[in-house]
C-alpha cells in the first residue's frame, strides 16, 4: 500500500482518507441507530461510538486493496 496519494501536488496520507471515510459512515450510522433507540441499550454512548468509528475504520483499511 502506497503511504500518501498525490492530488494537485499535495501529498495526503492514506490514512487520512480513510479516517474521513470511517467518520462519515459513523456519523450516518449513529444517528441511525440513535433514531432507532438503540443507544437505550448502550451504556456509554460516547465510548460506542469511539469503537464503531474504530471498527469501521479497520473494515476499510482491511477492504482496501494491497496494490493501491
């Protein structure tokens, strides 16, 4: 895995974009879950979505190809 993209001459960790990508994802998944009442359940809700942010971010990072 390459360790930054090139884009206009500004070079941006991999990492950085998938971190953007693993917190909008959690974003739309909290407030899903938080429509559904799910955070009834949960008994920190901060610390859920610190390790769904976390765990997201591994999924992509695990899904993304080994050439890129």
């Amino acid at each position: 895995m390459i360790g930054e993209v090139n884009f206009y001459g500004i070079y941006i960790p991999w990492i950085l974009l998938l971190s953007i990508g693993a917190l909008i994802t959690a974003r739309v998944l909290s407030s899903l879950l938080a429509k559904l009442g799910f955070y009834r359940l949960v008994w920190h809700p901060a610390l859920f979505d610190c390790a769904l942010f976390i765990t997201l971010l591994g999924g992509l990072t695990f899904l993304l190809p080994n050439g890129i």
